[in-house]
C-alpha cells in the first residue's frame, strides 16, 4: 500500500467508516511501522547523487517524460498501451468506506496473505462503536475482511482486534501467494524416528517463554549507521552536495526499505486521546 509524504488528522492518511449491515464505526488509517531501515544511495564519482532516466534499447537514448506511455504486458510479451482515460474507466469509484463483507476466525488466515500493518483508530464525536466492535471481536477471536479504496485503487484488508485496538492488515490477492508445488517443493513423508528425537531435542534447547524484542533489532543496519557517523566525524569520504545536486528522484542501492515515507506520530498517544476523547482532543 503507498505511503504518502503527508497527511490528515494528524498523521492519519486515510479516513473513513468500517461499515456493515447497519453500522458504521469512523476510523482513521496510520501506518503501524517507519521505514528506518538503512539504504545506500548511488553517487558519482564525485559524490553527487544520480537520478532515475528512462533508456529506450532499440533507439540507443533516453527518454523524455512527455514521450512516456504505460501499458499492459500480455502473457507472450507483448505490451498493450493503456491511455489515462482508459485507466480512468477501470479504476474503481472513490470511496470513503473500508466495505466489511465477512468475518472469519483470525487463525484461519494464512501468515502469508499478510502484507502490511496499519492501526485504525476512532474518528468522531464518540468512539462508542469501536470500542465495542473491538471488544466483540476480540473476545470472539473473529477478523473482519473488507476491501476499500485509497488512490483509486482496491485494497484487501483484514480486520483485527487487540488490546481493545483495531489493527488493518493489508491482504496478498490469492493468485499473488505461491504454493510448495509452484517451487517445486516436494516432501517425503517418511521421517526416521531417531531423527525426530534428534531434532525434537535441538529445537527444545532453544525454547523461550516469549519472544525477545531485542532480537529484532536490525544489528548489520546500525552498524552501517555506526560506520557512516564515525567517518563524519572524522571528516573521510564526506561529500558536499552542491545546491544543484540535492539528489532528487536518486536511486536507491542495497536491501533498505522500500522507499515509504511515512508521517512519524505517537501512535500510542493518538490512540489514547481517542479512546478518552472520541475525536483525537487532547483530554
């Protein structure tokens, strides 16, 4: 899902209604993660960062925006072009409502239709609603999946409560997630039983109660960080940037983030205020 540079409400990026049957609880979308991992920016050799330009293969030059097209590419390679008007005609309508078909038990969704965190928080005058969808849901273990629409496009989503707290998880479409015999991966079912001990006792050896948060920290990130503030410091390798090279539109080198910027808020105090509050005002 995109990431705007901005947004409303405080942070949110989207607003709208979980609505089904009779009932519409106003909420407000924010991202539940930042993009902070670490990435590399592609430099000349004087250390100017470079910018993105199209390539035509079969002409030999580059291509300017104004001769840019988009189109579909058919299953034999071969591309369709699609006009703006047409993209237009199929995109779906505008919409402020996150439209709740059904609700599943939360277990029963596969970990990897999973793709992408958000919180949803209460919008309004009164957060009475979602309070109580949370509450049913959560002791029902229940999630909702619903679709709406940001950007004129479609998104699959499935609701989740936690702690009293509504959580979006945006969903892969069924023909995005690849199946073991896709890989071709194929199991022997036969297993030896020494072997299951063997393995049984290995994995036993490194149970914990729960998981350590401090084991998710990105180690090799920080130390780049690390190696990067120290050469500062120390005045090597620093470039300086003239005003005509601020590097807009520069690539990106390396396993960083995607490139989502995202609005950094304290999503835990928004939540509070508008559990206390209704409509996000400080109480």
């Amino acid at each position: 899902m995109p990431r705007p540079a901005g947004g409303a409400g405080g942070g949110a990026f989207w607003s709208g209604t979980i609505s089904f049957g009779l009932i519409s609880v106003p909420v407000r979308l924010f991202p539940a993660s930042r993009g902070s991992r670490v990435s590399l920016r592609m430099l000349d050799e004087d250390g100017t960062p470079l910018r993105r330009r199209y390539y035509c293969p079969a002409h030999d030059r580059l291509v300017e925006d104004d001769e840019i097209a988009r189109g579909f590419e058919l299953e034999d390679g071969d591309p369709v072009v699609v006009t703006d008007e047409e993209l237009e005609a199929v995109s779906p309508g505008k919409s402020r409502e996150i439209d709740l078909k059904r609700f599943v038990e939360a277990g029963s969704i596969p970990p990897l239709f999973f793709e992408r965190a958000y919180f949803l928080t209460p919008s309004g005058d009164t957060n009475k609603a979602y309070r109580l969808l949370a509450d049913v849901m959560e002791r029902t273990g229940r999630a909702g999946i619903a679709t709406f629409v940001m950007r004129n496009k479609e998104y699959l989503v499935a609701i989740l409560a936690e702690g009293g707290i509504l959580r979006a998880e945006t969903l892969r479409f069924h023909d995005e997630v690849r199946g073991p015999a896709d890989v071709g991966l194929e199991l022997d079912p036969d297993v030896d039983a020494a072997e299951v001990k063997r393995f049984a006792k290995a994995i036993d050896a490194l149970v914990a109660d729960e998981l350590d948060l401090d084991e998710m920290k990105d180690e090799s990130g920080a130390e780049l960080r690390g190696l990067a503030e120290r050469k500062a410091e120390e005045g090597r390798d620093v470039v300086e940037v003239s005003s005509g090279g601020n590097g807009e539109g520069a690539d990106d080198a390396g396993d960083g983030d995607d490139g989502d910027d995202v609005v950094e808020v304290d999503l835990l105090e928004t939540i509070r205020r508008s559990l206390k509050g209704g409509n996000g005002a400080k109480p």
